[in-house]
C-alpha cells in the first residue's frame, strides 16, 4: 500500500483545483498585459455584441464633490430657516443709485448736478470775461427815492476763462456765479466751453478746432434769455462777443465781452 501510494495510485490524494463555474471561467479573459472582465448582458448571453467591456481595475465613478456641498449648503440653509424663519437674507441687487447718477449727471460737493460736460469740453485760449450790469429802468419810470441804490452801474466782473464750464444758480455750494433773485433756480443755466470743427474750414484741409462758448438752461422755471429771447431748455445755444444774458425776473444783465475788447471799446 506505502508503494502504491507513492506511485500515484488509485488512493493518491489530489489538490482540489478551484476553477469556479464554468460561466465565470468564460468571462475572465487576458488582453496583453491587462486583465479584461466582460459583463454578460443578461439579455443574450452568447452575443458578442451585447457585451460591455471594462478593466479589472476600474472603480464605479465616484460623486462629484461640488453636488455634495451644495447639497451640505442646502441642507444647512434650510435649517437656519427652521431655527429663525423671520431672518432677513442680504439683498446684493442693484439698487439703481449708480445709474441715477449717469442719467441726470455727476455729483459735486454732495449736491448731484443737473447737467454733464460733453467729450468736447475745453478750457477757452480766449480770455473772456462776464460784466454784470443793472438792467436799464424805463424813460417813464420814476426815479429811485433811496440815494445810496445806483442805477445802470457796473456791479461786478467774473474772469471766465479758467475752467471748461460756469454754472449759474442760488445753490452756493456747486455754483460758479451765485444769484440771489428768488425767481432763478438752484441750478439756473450753465455757460459752457466747447471746442468743435469749423464751420469756415476749406475741404481737405486739417480739422482745425475752434473753442467757443455756449449757453444752457437747465429746465429753470422762469427761462434764461439771450437778448431778450428765451432758449429752449437742455439745449446749447452759442454765445457771441457782445451778447447779454439776462436770468429769470432778476433785474442784472451779463454782457459777454473778451479782454481785449473791453481795453479797445470795440
């Protein structure tokens, strides 16, 4: 027995093989240096078709990290809510403050501006100046009672050649030339410089700029008049050597004179 033993006979003791069932021994396959598992599709199990194919090694893919805290932002928002229901949440929208300002103009000293200077505004090379004048009283008028109250004299001289724009108006904060008459506005009418193509230049020649003044009402309640003619509100109008500007009901008058023309009298 000892012999038949260790010849292999019928007694011989055998290592049992673990090969699994034959279903998955048919879905284990090698691939070159890869180990390829196929998945049966249970529909038909013989069609080469059907199958799908994957690595070994491959993993289901794994959720996607921002979903997830979302969902944690969710889930701790929505219990914030139930503690305080009555909480009021930060409002980011746009209030509109920015566009208002855009649309009717810029804000200076704290006070918002009725108007804005256009792309061509410039400060003047000519050196003008604006005389103020009482307004001439009637040949039928009586005389003024009060001695000390001069008629028809020059009250005062404003240089207006330093800045690109010159406001008129009672608003002492944003005003260049204040007025006190109660019929004039806060912000009466600005003077404005502008320098545009001229009109005279010959065709194929330079654009040759020429910088001159112009007049705006700024939608005033009794008018802003240039000779004696009322202008159109929001509208520039432009102003020539000589010219007089007078503001609402207000007796004074603003004559538009250069330098040189008020040394010479021309």
């Amino acid at each position: 027995e000892e012999r038949e033993l260790q010849r292999g006979g019928p007694n011989k003791r055998q290592r049992p093989q673990h090969r699994g069932d034959d279903s998955k021994n048919d879905r284990y396959r090698r691939s070159g240096d890869k180990r390829i598992v196929e998945d049966d599709c249970p529909t038909d199990r013989n069609s080469k078709s059907d199958k799908r194919r994957r690595r070994w090694n491959d993993r289901e893919e794994a959720p996607v990290e921002g979903a997830m805290a979302s969902n944690a932002t969710t889930d701790a928002s929505v219990e914030v809510d139930a503690e305080n229901p009555n909480k009021v949440k930060a409002d980011f929208g746009l209030s509109g403050a920015l566009a208002n300002d855009t649309k009717t103009g810029n804000v200076y000293n704290g006070v918002t501006l009725k108007f804005s200077e256009p792309a061509e505004a410039r400060i003047p090379n000519t050196r003008w100046r604006l005389y103020v004048f009482r307004k001439k009283a009637p040949q039928n008028a009586p005389s003024s009672s009060d001695p000390n109250k001069k008629d028809d004299g020059l009250i005062d001289t404003y240089h207006i050649s330093r800045q690109s724009a010159y406001l008129f108006g009672r608003e002492r904060k944003v005003a260049d030339i204040p007025v006190d008459h109660p019929s004039l506005s806060k912000q009466h009418a600005v003077l404005q410089y502008r320098a545009l193509p001229s009109k005279q230049q010959q065709i194929g020649a330079a654009i040759k700029l020429q910088c001159k003044p112009y007049l705006m009402d700024l939608e005033s309640t009794n008018g802003t008049f240039i000779n004696g003619a009322r202008l159109d509100p929001a509208r520039y109008y432009e102003l020539r050597k000589g010219d007089v500007i007078t503001l609402g009901a207000s007796s004074r008058e603003y004559v538009l004179l250069t330098e040189q023309s008020a040394k010479t009298g021309i």
